[in-house]
C-alpha cells in the first residue's frame, strides 16, 4: 500500500531543517535539572541559570543516527505482543479520563477502580484493539495509592499491553514493583515488560516539564518502555497555522527525541502526536477536529523521513455522548492518518475531548478499529488474486455464490460489523429501532456479562495483595 | 464622546488610542472613577457582550484587554485610597506538577479587567508556595487551575496546608481547568468552580466588593 503522501521531498527537508533553526536559535526552556545535565554534558549549550537549552544542528543530527524504525509493546501473554511497523495499525484506548458514561443511567460521574476493570475485561475481548491504556482515573483511590487502583485493576483483567502514566516517582516505582511481583521477578519482569509508559514531557511551546522528564529519563537509563506525546494547540501554544505547528511539534519531538538518544542510544521511539487547533471562537479545544487528522497524516509523513514509528492521539471526538459527530470525528480522523500511514492510533472509548469513558463508543471504536485494519490489509495484490481462471470458469451471466473460491473468501474479504446494521428496515423496525449505541451498549453487556477467563489466578491476587495492603478490590462488576 | 472614544478603542483592541483617549478624558476633567466606569469598564463589558454572541473570537477579547490595561493603567494612580481599598486582592497559579498555563492566562487577562490585583504565580506552584505566599499577601481570592487529570488532585493538597496553617477560613478559594467540575471543587473543600474565564469575571464582578467587604 502506498502511502499519501501532503508534502515534496524538498518540503519534507525544510521542514526539518527549520525544527533545526528553532533549536538551534530558539532552544528549548527546559525545567528537569537532570535534563539540563544530559543535554550540557553532550554538546547542547545549556544556560543553567535560566534553564535554556540550544541544540547545534549537528546534536540533533548525530542523536537521529541512533534513531530505530520499530518500538513494541509487550503484553502479559506473549501472543498479544504488537511491534509496528509490522503489526500496524496498533489501535489503544485513549487514556485517563477522570469521568465514565454510567452504563446503567446514562448520566456522567467519576470513574472507579470498578470502572477500570470492566474496561480492562472489555478492551481484553475486543479484538480491534491491541494496547489497553487505562482510560479513566479511579476517584475510589485510598490515600496514597492513586496509581496502584489504576494499574492493578487494569492488569488484573488484561492480558493485552497495559499503558498508561503516572503523576511522580514514587508512583512509577510502585507500578514498576507490582510489574515485578506479577512477572515473578524483576528479571523476568525486565525481559518482558508489560507495563508501557506514557508521558507528555514536552508542553508547548518548547518546554520540557519537570516530573514527566524525571520519569522518561529514568525508564530510558532502565531500558524500560517509555514514549512521549508532543501536543501543541496550535492558536494557543503553538502559531495558528498548519505549517506552524507541524514545524513547532517537530522540532519538540526532535528535542525530546536527542534527550533520549543522549542517554541510551537506539532506545525505540515513537513520533507520537497531538497536534490540534483550537476553537478561537471560544479557545476551545479541538481534538475532535479534522485539522486534527491533516496534523497527523503531516507529522506520520515526518515520522517516515526520520524512519520511526508514528502516531498519536487520533480519533477523539468532542461529542459528549455516543452520536453522529462522535461516530464522524473518530472515523474521518483516523482514516486520513492510516491512508498516510500512521502506526499508533490512540483512540478508543472517549468522549468530550478526553473527559469520559463510554462503554458504546469503545464498541464502536473496536468496530472502526476493524475497519481501519482492513483497509491497511489492502488488495492483497497477486496473479492469483486476480482470479482470472474463476471469471472465465463462470462466465457471463452465472453466479459466484457456490463457489469454493466464495466458500473459502466468505469470512475473510470483508470485516463483518456486529454493531453496523445491515437488515431490512422492516426487521429493524420489528427489534424498536436500536441505534448504533444502544446495539454496541448490547454488545458490551454480552462480553462483560461472561465471567473473564483472563483474570489473575487466585494465587497470584493473593501474592499481590499481600504485598501491597489495602488494595481496591479490583474486579469487574458489571451489571446493566 | 471621549467615553465612546474609549469604548472603540478597546473593541479595536487598539492600546495606544485607548491610551491617548482616557489621557485627554481626564485632562477633560473627569474623575478617574468616570473614566474606570463609563470608559474602560463599559468598553469591555459590551466585548464581552459581544463574545457571548461568538460575534467576536477569542484573540478580539484579549486585544481588547490589553488595550483596557493601556488606559487602566494611567487611571489607576488617580483612583482615590477608598476605591483602591475595594478592589480586592487575587493569588493565582498552576498547581504542582502542571505547567499549562493557557487556562490561567486567559482567566488573568479577563479578571484583571475588573481592576482587582492580582498576584500571579505562574506554573507548578507547590502547596507550600501557595500557602506562604497567601499568608504573606492576605489576598480575598484563591485561584488554582490544572489541566492534567493527574495534578489536579494537587489541589487539595493546596486546601488542606492552608487549613493546617489556620488561613483557609477568610479566603475564598476558586478552582478551574478542564479536568474539574463543581463536584470535585465541593470535595476538595474549594468554594467555586467555573467553566470558563467570563464566568470567572461575571463572578468577580458582582461579588468583588461584598467580599471585600466581608472580610474587613
């Protein structure tokens, strides 16, 4: 499949030589004081006093020939396991939204450790997704375990890749604890990695952040898996024009990019972004946008020039319950950013620009996520596939329904909807109507009415948690 | 008019007319309180008006401010000790942790058009920066915003030192960002929530002085 493709070579070279001349000329606020070393000690001209940082032209350039082209997630059952380029797209929930659409009432409120499992059960079942990120907070948190009723829900109900971020150091060793304890050991834990974390260490314009930093500094030394997301807005931290942002978000990434090949060169990245306009209207935020898409499809043609993965936050929607527009901004988004060859699609399950989970909108997505694999799939070019041989065999005039050739194609050539409807009006009718959402809502209440087979063993719940007392409970509790 | 000077001024968000006009309003011989209301008050409130029927975007209202602030800024040393005393005082930052800041810009450039103080602390700002700067200045407006779901729980962290130090009970505490809402503002013990910076203003506007006055 060839790849769309928005700008010339030429383009594509001055709109890295101009990330260049912003960090050379520019430089980069940056507040991490280890940062500040990292980047003095390797030939960065850093002023200590006022946090700036210069990055000659030659820095960036040798940190981008340790740049690598593949970055994989690692599940708690290998045969989850996803590595792009070759497993793209890789399709994740989005993340950490404080809020949940409550499958019963249909109202908004705060999200729980319970929320999390049962997400964590249906994301596991769904098979248009491949990374769980855990998409909401847990308000039932106990003091002090902000992180752990997150984590330990999500992975006590997933066996995918579980990703997500924590606020501080304290937390990000706690996880990384109860990644060991479930590994078995912490070596065993280190060869296989199943927490992946996530950081925006870079708020634009052109600032590095101070505990994100500390945090993808500290997974890098360890040989862990980190990424980070450059998110400018363009209007607001970033110039409002498309060719602005692209610039500004490229030059981040590189930025935070040689922060990472400093410490460990050829540590897998991903050109992760979300790159946004807002809404000068009100100031509002736009991720649902389709300049959303068009900064995508622009930074994955980036991505390929500097040969790594790429991807981002694309997908989200504005809409505030499971509709049209959520069904429009999520659908258009992320087709434009898979025609253009993305790898990473965050992009599952939220509403209202990231403030709340909704049970129908991950099925729906699960659902888009599908059809998002089959277009990469593509035609499967071949001689064979031409089916030549059949055509002449049938002829004018017959039909191809009995075939072996239909037979063997029939479950495979087309994604087969369980949410789109493709009935009679009639019978539709005859079932009252069901939308879209109510049809994915039924199709949640299928999966999670099923006790989850994936679920930690006895014995390893109690290990962790006897480990770490007064753990939430952790297990999905679904009722409609 | 001069008054009607003023008024397009700031709607053209043209900071040195706005200058020049409340300079000749006072040569004119009106009282700087005149000026305040009838000129760079009233100017911005029909911007404001303005914005709510989206007949003007967001870059038009900060224009506008700052060509309010060009004005406000010749008629302020003329306000008599009285009115100065009234204006109230507002501390505000990022909390720790959060370096976005859009949020609370916007929310400076708007409340500052209603002549209050305001102490701005920028981002990241620790619960104990929060609490010492509060005791030293004695402010009568708290103001913290978070943008990212996992600082904003800093918030209460912010709550809970003023109240250990004994200096939450005169003070009125108002949080804001994208991940909060008025039950969480409830549960972490703040007094108010708003959605957006004109509903911060509106609130100071009609409620500046009555807490002012509350508190002396």
């Amino acid at each position: 499949m060839e790849f769309t493709k928005l700008f010339t070579q030429t383009e594509v070279e001055r709109v890295h030589e101009a990330s260049l001349e912003i960090l050379e000329n520019v430089g980069m606020l940056v507040r991490n004081e280890k940062a500040l070393d990292i980047f003095a000690k390797n030939g960065c001209q850093v002023d200590m006093e006022t946090m700036m940082v210069k990055f000659p032209r030659q820095v960036v350039e040798k940190a981008r020939q340790t740049f690598v082209p593949s970055y994989t997630f690692t599940a708690q059952d290998p045969k989850f396991d996803v590595t792009m380029p070759g497993d793209r797209p890789i399709v994740v929930t989005g993340s950490s939204a404080p809020n949940i659409i409550d499958p019963k009432t249909g109202e908004e409120r705060r999200a729980t450790s319970s929320d999390i499992a049962n997400i964590a059960y249906l994301i596991n079942e769904l098979p248009g997704f491949d990374v769980f990120s855990i998409s909401t907070l847990a308000d039932d948190a106990p003091e002090g375990q902000f992180s752990m009723s997150r984590f330990y829900p999500a992975l006590k109900n997933c066996k995918k890749p579980v990703r997500s971020n924590t606020p501080n150091m304290d937390d990000l060793k706690t996880v990384l604890e109860l990644g060991a304890l479930i590994a078995g050991s912490e070596e065993a834990y280190r060869q296989r990695p199943f927490i992946n974390h996530h950081y925006c260490p870079v708020v634009s314009p052109l600032t590095f952040d101070v505990e994100s930093t500390e945090a993808v500094i500290y997974l890098i030394e360890q040989g862990l898996p980190v990424y980070g997301t450059i998110v400018p807005n363009a209007g607001m931290t970033s110039p409002l024009s498309l060719m602005g942002t692209l610039t500004l978000g490229n030059a981040e990434f590189l930025g935070l990019a040689t922060l990472i090949q400093m410490i460990r060169p050829g540590a897998p990245m991903i050109y992760a972004v979300l790159s946004t306009v807002a809404d000068m209207r009100t100031g509002a935020y736009a991720p649902g946008a389709i300049e959303t898409g068009m900064m995508q499809m622009a930074h994955t043609e980036m991505a390929r020039f500097y040969n790594v993965p790429s991807g981002g936050y694309i997908g989200l929607t504005n809409a505030h319950s499971n509709d049209a527009q959520s069904g429009y901004e999520t659908g258009m988004n992320t087709t434009g950013a898979l025609l253009a060859g993305a790898d990473l699609f965050n992009m599952g399950g939220l509403l209202g620009s990231l403030m709340a989970f909704d049970f129908g909108k991950a099925v729906i997505d699960n659902e888009i996520a599908l059809m998002l694999k089959r277009m990469k799939k593509g035609y499967e070019y071949s001689e064979e596939n031409l089916c030549l041989d059949l055509i002449a065999k049938i002829g004018p005039g017959g039909s191809y329904m009995d075939t072996d050739h239909t037979m063997k194609n029939m479950r495979s050539i087309a994604v087969l909807p369980k949410v789109a409807t493709r009935e009679m009006r009639r019978r539709w009718e005859d079932q009252g109507k069901p939308d879209a959402h109510s049809r994915a809502m039924k199709e949640a209440n299928k999966i999670l009415s099923k006790p989850n087979k994936s679920r930690f063993t006895e014995e390893l719940d109690t290990k962790v948690r006897g480990h770490f007392p007064g753990l939430v409970a952790g297990d999905v509790d679904w009722s409609l | 008019m001069v008054f009607q000077g003023i008024m397009k001024s700031i709607a053209a968000g043209d900071a040195e007319e706005s200058l020049a006009l409340t300079k000749r309003a006072l040569a004119q011989g009106f009282s700087a309180e005149v000026v305040l209301e009838k000129g760079l008050i009233a100017g911005m409130d029909r911007v404001a008006e303005k914005f709510r029927d989206q007949r003007v975007m967001v870059p038009e209202v900060l224009m506008a401010s700052r060509a309010m602030h060009a004005g406000l800024s010749l008629v302020e040393p003329c306000l008599k000790g009285i009115t100065k005393k009234t204006t109230g005082k507002i501390v505000m930052g990022t909390v720790a942790g959060d370096l976005h800041d859009i949020g609370l810009s916007l929310v400076k450039m708007m409340v500052m058009t209603t002549g209050v103080q305001i102490i701005n602390l920028g981002v990241d700002v620790t619960p104990k920066k929060f609490a010492s700067v509060v005791h030293k200045e004695k402010p009568h407006i708290l103001m913290m915003s978070a943008l990212l779901t996992t600082t904003m729980t800093v918030m209460k962290d912010v709550i809970d030192e003023l109240e250990l130090l004994g200096i939450r009970k005169n003070l009125i505490v108002i949080v804001g960002g994208a991940p909060v809402d008025s039950g969480f503002a409830k549960r972490i013990g703040a007094d108010y929530y708003f959605e957006d910076a004109f509903e911060v203003r509106t609130f100071i506007e009609e409620n500046l002085s009555k807490i002012v006055k509350k508190s002396r």
